[in-house]
C-alpha cells in the first residue's frame, strides 16, 4: 500500500495527488480502518478524511459502540 502521509500537514491536495489519495483511503477504510485512524496516520483532521471517503462515494459505517435498550 501507498504511503499515504506524505503530504505536508496544511498542503492542499489537488489533481492526480488527490485522486490517488482517495482511492487509497477508500481501499484502506473498506478494508476495515477507521476514519480515525486513518485521520491519525496522515495528520489531518477527522473532517478531511470523511470528506474524501465522501467524495469517492463510499458508502460509510454507522458509528459503532453500545446501543441502549429501551426499558
């Protein structure tokens, strides 16, 4: 797999660098990563990284954890 932090931390990332980008991170997050982690890894925000997964149209997870049940 690509190396997907080597974009400097406040780079905008444009053309065939951002096409790449998105196709790795989409491969990555289907593969099972988190948001989160994925965010951690390049040194970007939460935000930046949902918002790639949403530009390649992935379709993303539910948040996890318990559920409450009603009583």
């Amino acid at each position: 797999m690509a190396d997907i932090g080597v974009f400097a931390k406040s780079a905008r990332i444009t053309g065939p660098s951002r096409a790449d980008l998105q196709a790795e991170l989409k491969q990555r997050y289907q593969a099972g990563a988190s948001i989160r982690s994925l965010a951690r890894e390049m040194g970007r925000s939460y935000g930046f990284v949902r918002n790639i997964l949403a530009e390649s149209e992935v379709e993303l997870r539910g948040r996890g954890g318990a559920h409450r049940r009603k009583t």
